[in-house]
C-alpha cells in the first residue's frame, strides 16, 4: 500500500499536496427549543479527503456533539476516525479503520476500534454506488466507572450512495458488529444523510443516526438516536 507515502500524506500533508487531489469540510450545526422544554444542540465536525492517486485514499473525520437541556449538560461525544483505501482495481479495496471515541454519558472515557477489511464496489442501473464490506475489528474500552475490556468482532457493512443531481446527493449506511466470542455482544449502526447545495461551497445537511447496542455499559440504553441538520462549508 506504499506505506510510506501514505504515513507522509498524514504527517506531512504540504509535501504532496501539489499532486494529491485535497477535499476539507467544515460542518457547524445548531438546535434549540424554548417552552415545555429548554433544549440546545451544538455539533461541529472537520473532514478532510486525501485522493492521493489513482489506487490510494485516506480519509480523517472528527467531530463534537454537545447538548444541554434546562441549563445542565445532558450529552457530550468525541469522535475521530481515519480511514485508509487502497484499491485493488475499479471496484475492489482493502481498508483500514482506526477511530476513537469519548462519550461519558454512555458510559465511555475512551474507546480505540482497529478494522481492517476488505470492499466491494457495485454499481447499479440508477446511476448509484452500492459497497459491501466485511472485516475484522479489534476494540479497546475504558469505562466511566473504572476497568478497561478488549474484545474481537467480525464486522459487516452496507453503504450507499446517489447523486439525484449534480450537486445534491443522499447516502446511507448500516454496519453491524459481533463478537466472536460472546454472540450476545453485537452492535448495528444505521446512518442517512442527505446534502442539498445552497451556493458556491456551502451546503445544507441533514442527517439521521440510530446506534443499537445490545450489550451497553452500565445498564445504558440500548438504543441512541440523533438528529442534525448542519451548514457544510467546502475547500
């Protein structure tokens, strides 16, 4: 996978991006209701897309959730995840994922995931992308309430893509994981976005995320949704 091309696209960006193709997002979202219920949202997110070459992408994406309700802090979450491609031919990739979060509401102080995969790319009659991926994913997690756990998962996921005009796009996608060694230990993950372009480089997006966890630390709840719609700045 030239790894050292790619380390140097993430340590030292500047050297190649005269002929690496470069995409930075900025995302700033805002959600609030007075009344019955005083409730404020804030989200904001960073991703940048690396096209190195022909047969090599990286991605990296994090972003912030932070929410009160009546004066008092009732969510918080920190996402990052990168992500590796290396394309075999047109359709066929080998992946890998390294992403980390910190959600003390659910129970989290940290938690590291290492997936690496393998994906398939189809392409259906609409004019729309359809990928199949399936791979190993290794997980370490610190709890709120003291201790730490490693686990094993054989993860599976669905992604899809449309472009109903030039600009203006919709995705989604559903990833499930289980634990190798505890069947009862499985998560799914389904996430929808749609982008509609406003003018020049900015865009309006809404999208949708339920996460169900079957097992949750803590006797959280197994199921956690959220709603965004957000402005994107493009560069």
């Amino acid at each position: 996978m030239r790894p050292v091309r790619v380390l140097l696209s993430l340590l030292l960006p500047s050297l190649i991006w005269g002929e690496a193709k470069v995409e930075q997002k900025v995302e700033l979202g805002y959600f609030g209701t007075t009344g019955n219920s005083n409730v404020t949202s804030l989200t904001t997110a960073y991703r940048i897309d690396y096209r190195i070459d022909r047969d090599n992408r990286v991605k990296l994406k994090t972003d912030i959730l932070y929410s009160t309700k009546s004066g008092k802090k009732s969510s918080e979450r920190y996402r990052s995840q990168l992500d590796i491609y290396h394309y075999i031919d047109r359709d066929r990739y080998l992946y890998s994922q390294f992403s980390f979060l910190r959600n003390t509401f659910r129970g989290y102080n940290q938690q590291y995931n290492i997936s690496p995969g393998l994906g398939h790319r189809f392409h259906t009659a609409s004019g729309g992308r359809l990928d199949l991926l399936l791979g190993y994913l290794f997980r370490r997690n610190n709890y709120t309430k003291g201790g730490g756990e490693n686990f094993n998962y054989l993860k599976g996921e669905v992604r899809y893509f449309y472009r109903f005009t030039k600009k203006n796009s919709f995705e989604t996608k559903l990833s499930f994981i289980e634990n190798i060694d505890e069947r009862r230990d499985l998560e799914s993950q389904w996430l929808s976005k749609l982008k509609l372009w406003i003018v020049d480089s900015f865009h309006f997006k809404l999208s949708f995320e339920l996460k169900y966890d079957n097992l949750p630390p803590g006797n959280k709840r197994k199921i956690d949704t959220i709603t965004k719609g957000s402005i994107v700045y493009t560069f």
